[in-house]
C-alpha cells in the first residue's frame, strides 16, 4: 500500500454543486429538437460527459444526424442558458471547501473535469480557493470525455514536470460511474461520493462515501 502524493478532484458533483443546472441546460439546447432528457437517464448516463460528448452522445443515441456546426450551436444554446443562471441555481457542496483546505496539508491537490476552464476558474477565485491547487485539467484541453482516461493522464503529466509521482500514489474524488471508470483506467485509486448517484453505480471505487467527513487523511492512505 502506498503512501499517497496527490489528490484529484472532480468538480461538478464534487466540489460544486452545479448538475442540476447542467440538466436543466442541457434541456433548454434540446428544446429546438423537441426532445428532453430526464434526470434518471441523464445522472445514470450522460453526466460525466463535456459538453461535446453530451450532445455527439445523446443525439447518436437518439438516431439523430449531426455535423460539427450544428453541435457548436446546441453547445452555444446550453453555454448561454448556464451562464445566466449560474449565480442564483448553483452553489458549493456543504463540506467541501474544509475538505480542499485540509487534505491540502499533506497532499498536492489537482482538480480533473469535464467543465469548462472559465467555470472552474470563476468559482474557485469566488471562493478563494484556487491557490490551492497545483494543476486544472478541463474540458478545453482535452479530446475525449471520461470515461476515457485522458483527462487524468494529462494532468498527472502536467504535475510531473514538477513532482516524481506515479498513478497508484494518486486518489481521484468521483461522483459518476463513468467518472471512477476514467480514474480506475489511469491507474489510479478512487473515492466515490453519492452526490450524484446512488452508491451501487459507484461500485468500481476503491471506496464509496456519503458525506465529505468520511473523507480523511487516514482513509486516503488506506486505499
């Protein structure tokens, strides 16, 4: 068993509690389709996916043809509706800002997710907590949504132009099957949290959490 070095965060589900405003983003861009999406079929299916691989998903999914303009304009339509609720309908998740500031004493933190870099961005300045993380993997730098493993890979990649760390001394914080299915592929330990789903979508985890409180240094490294 190792010790562990580094701590990746997913942020929407995670760290922000900001998927119920996706939902009801992603439906207002499907309404020009005359589809919707419920939130079983959305948390079960679709949540981990960026943007992209929502739309490119769903629309395959949905027997429906695309070419690259027309998922940008339903992209633009989805952006557009987030960023004019993102004050009022998102928030924080109670007991994550401690988490942040108290794993960042003995770990080097990381968030990985399929958000936007301006989101992450703009909430972690609003709560004062983006010094405390050494590197940021989003959606715009990466090709392929989780489950694929990329966005992990890179950002282990980035912080090792600094740090001499490998996939097994690092625990990735997941609230999505297909977000502990990307970890697991990297190499990686994970902690599932149900924020998003209920704990038996979460079994491929190392472990399954309810609460951040069950997230300690003690039950990190006894992963």
């Amino acid at each position: 068993m190792k010790e562990k070095k580094l701590v990746i965060f997913d942020f929407d589900g995670v760290i922000y509690n900001s998927e119920p405003l996706h939902f009801k983003s992603f439906n207002f861009a499907l309404k020009s389709l005359k589809l919707i999406i419920t939130k079983e079929v959305y948390y079960e299916t679709y949540c981990a996916y960026d943007d992209e691989g929502f739309f490119k998903n769903f629309l395959k999914d949905n027997e429906i043809n695309y070419d690259d303009e027309f998922i940008r304009d339903l992209i633009k339509e989805k952006h557009s509706f987030f960023d004019e609720n993102f004050d009022t309908e998102t928030s924080m998740y109670h007991g994550s800002i401690g988490l942040i500031k108290e794993l960042s004493k003995g770990y080097i933190l990381g968030i990985g997710s399929g958000a936007r870099r301006e989101e992450i961005v703009r909430v972690l300045k609003r709560e004062d907590l983006l010094s405390y993380f050494e590197e940021i993997v989003s959606s715009d730098e990466t090709s392929h949504p989780k489950p694929n493993p990329e966005t992990y890979i890179l950002l282990l990649e980035r912080i090792n132009e600094t740090y001499q760390i490998n996939p097994d001394e690092c625990v990735v914080i997941e609230d999505t099957t297909k977000g502990v299915d990307a970890a697991k592929d990297a190499g990686m330990k994970c902690i599932g949290i149900t924020n998003s789903v209920d704990g038996k979508f979460l079994n491929n985890a190392d472990k399954v959490v309810d609460d951040y409180s069950e997230i300690t240094i003690e039950s990190i490294n006894n992963i």
